[in-house]
C-alpha cells in the first residue's frame, strides 16, 4: 500500500472511529435522558433501535448515490450532518427532541461506513483489500468498545458534554475529508457520463444493479453478513447483564472485558487478517470464523469463573474478527463499479441484523440466560454450512473474483 492510500485508509479509519464513539457512548447514558424527560421503557426502545432502522433504510440509498456522485461529497455529508445531530442532541431538553436528533444521526451516519468501504473497495488492489477492509472494522469495533467508557467519564461533568465533544470530533474528521481526502472516482465513472468518443450505455437502474448481485456469489455474502449481525447482537447485546447476572461482576470486571475484547478485535482485524487473508484467502477465514464463532458462543455460556470467561470472549472475538474484513472484502470484489450500492446493501444488512438480534436475544435471555448464546451458536453453524453448500471451493471463488475485476 503507497503512501497515499495509507493517508486515505488513517482518515477513513479516524472519520469511521469518530462516528461509532458517537453512536456506542449514547447507550449508558440514554437511560438517564429518559429519567430525567419523564418517559419510560418504550420510548428507550423506540430512541435505541431508530438508529439501526434508518441506518437499514438509508445506507443503501446513501451508497447508491456515492456511485453517480462520487465517494468525497456523500462522505463530507455523512460527517458533517454528524457533527450537526450530536451537537443537537447534547442541547436537546425534551424527548421529542432528542427522538429527531437520533434519528437524523441515523440517517446521515448511514452515509459514511458503505462509502468508507466503497472507497477502499475500488483504491486498492484485490491483495491490499482485506488489510483496508480490517483497518476499518478495527476502527468500528474500537470506536463500539470505547463509546461506553468515553460517554461515562465525560458524564460525570455534565451529561450532555460527551455529544458536544463528539461534535467537535465528527468536525474534525469533516475537515481532513473536505481537505485531505481526494476523490477516489473519475469523473466519468462517477457521473455516469461517457468518454469522448464512447458508445453510450444506459445505466442499470439501482433495483437491477441489486437483484444482478443477489442472484450470485454477493447475494450469499450478505446473507452471511446478516447472519453475522444477528449471532453478534444476540452476544453483544447480553454479555454485560449476563456476566453480572451468573456471575455477580463489579463494574471492574465488566470493564475488564470490555477492554479485552476491544484489544483482541483490534489484534485481530488490524494486524492479523491482512497477512491470514493472502495465505489461505478470505473464504477461508469466513468459514473458520464462522466454526470458530459457533465454537466461541458455547464456551461462553460454559464459562465457570472470571478467568474463564476472559479466556473464552478472547477465542470468540478472535473468530469473529477474521469474518468481518474478509466478508466486506468479498463482497466489495463483485461490486466492479457500483461500490457504493452493494456496500449500501452490505450496511443495511447488517444494520437487519442489529435491529432483530436484540430482540430476539433480549427475548429468550428471560427464558434462559444461556440460550442467548446457544441461540448464537446455531446461527454462526447456520451460517458455515450456508458458506459450504452455496458458495464454492475456495480456487474457484478466487477465479470468480478475479474476472470480476476484469469487468
């Protein structure tokens, strides 16, 4: 990777790390938000899930308009309109006020991680992809561990101070977009408009370019994808209340695992998928990921003591961190030229798997507290024997990708 593209890939990675601090540090404390405008548990509900909502409704839309437009603006507009919602919601003094600004963070936001990945997508090559594509996700997933703890700290000030500072760094990361950042598409790929002296060609509308990827190997990526998304969510959204419930964890130790996990993802997709992904090739770490995923899942609800469950998170988040980079740069080898639209149909996948993962594991977490992780390792299972049967060997997969690239 030049000199460039490692430029482009650190504020890809700082603008990708801003928004999810934003989105992650807003979970411990909306629950005070709601104590102190006077609204109970369905109104927490409906602020919670109207994020990933918007996010499923309008980052494909958002992608598909980054392939006519180009990646930079629809980027700069996804930041900047996050810099403007958290602002508004530190100010917010009532619920309605704070249900909107959720909301348009949730539709704006959604603007920027399928164009971050598109833009890796077509700037690097196939070899240098998965590295990208696991710097980013090492970034989401830095930015989900530290939300919470950032969010925390900042409260004990005032508790809207954590959104005016995110503010503040969603603004920076605009600036190193609208001043850093080239365009990663020619004008005539991003506009549509033929070369001088080229045949005109009518651009497939966005409905034929989704159905042209459903059909193939992509439309079983992002089945993956959301299966992925539905299995973590069952995990991620209980293993704090299951650790306190089973084990009686102080908040220290909560912390602990947290902390944890955030390192072993960053090992993880920032420093061993790039070299694992050019040795045994991306469906291969899918599918180890997904066995050793389902594998994780058990041994969590297995767990007997603090050790053990620090061991058994470390194994699971180690597996899910090679499935996620390797899925992205997958799919991102059958998009060719519409980037933005499939990668809008990858976020809106797993953005599906976010909205129903927590409220099918909220669910039967009050039937069993295991079952939300048994639950998990069925779906990862599911999702390898998917891998197996749907998709082929690995050579062949390899071949496909490689024509088309050609295209």
């Amino acid at each position: 990777m030049n000199k460039n593209n490692r430029r482009n890939l650190s504020i890809l990675s700082f603008t990708l790390l801003v928004v999810m601090l934003g989105y992650s540090m807003a979970m411990p404390l909306l629950p005070f938000y709601i104590e102190r405008f006077g609204v109970g548990g369905t109104e927490l509900g409906w602020l919670m899930s109207t994020y990933s909502l918007m996010q499923l409704i309008c980052a494909p839309i958002w992608g598909s308009v980054s392939d006519r437009h180009g990646r930079k603006p629809i980027l700069a507009i996804g930041v900047l309109g996050y810099t403007v919602t958290l602002f508004l919601f530190g100010l917010a003094t009532n619920f309605t006020m704070l249900f909107l600004a959720r909301t348009l963070s949730g539709i704006l936001s959604s603007a920027t991680q399928p164009t971050a990945m598109a833009y890796i997508g077509e700037s690097t090559g196939q070899q240098e992809k998965s590295k990208g594509m696991g710097q980013l996700g090492a970034m989401v997933g830095l930015g989900v561990i530290l939300g919470p703890l950032f969010g925390g700290l900042l409260s004990s000030k005032a508790l809207s101070l954590p959104f005016f500072i995110g503010s503040g760094l969603a603004f920076i990361a605009f600036l190193l977009v609208i001043f850093l950042l080239p365009e990663s598409r020619t004008p005539s790929s991003s506009t549509g408009q033929p070369d001088a002296g080229s045949v005109t060609l009518k651009r497939p509308g966005v409905l034929d370019i989704y159905l042209r990827m459903l059909r193939g190997p992509a439309g079983i990526l992002l089945l993956l994808a959301f299966i992925m998304s539905f299995g973590m969510t069952n995990f991620q959204g209980m293993i704090g209340l299951y650790v306190i419930d089973k084990f009686g964890f102080n908040t220290k130790q909560v912390g602990a695992i947290w902390m944890v996990m955030g390192g072993v993802l960053i090992l993880g997709q920032g420093v061993l998928v790039g070299p694992l992904s050019k040795k045994f090739g991306d469906l291969t770490l899918i599918r180890i990921g997904l066995l050793g995923g389902a594998v994780g899942f058990v041994l969590v609800a297995l767990a007997a003591d603090y050790i053990t469950t620090l061991v058994a998170l470390g194994f699971f988040i180690l597996a899910l961190a090679l499935i996620g980079p390797a899925l992205n740069s997958c799919i991102s080898s059958f998009a060719g030229e519409y980037q933005g639209s499939v990668m809008g149909l990858n976020s809106a996948s797993t953005s599906l798997g976010r909205v129903v993962g927590p409220l099918w594991g909220g669910y039967i977490y009050d039937v069993n507290i295991n079952f939300p992780f048994f639950s998990g390792a069925a779906t990862f299972l599911l999702g390898l024997l998917v891998s197996m049967v749907a998709l082929p060997t690995q050579s062949v997969f390899r071949s496909i990708q490689e024509e088309k690239q050609k295209i």
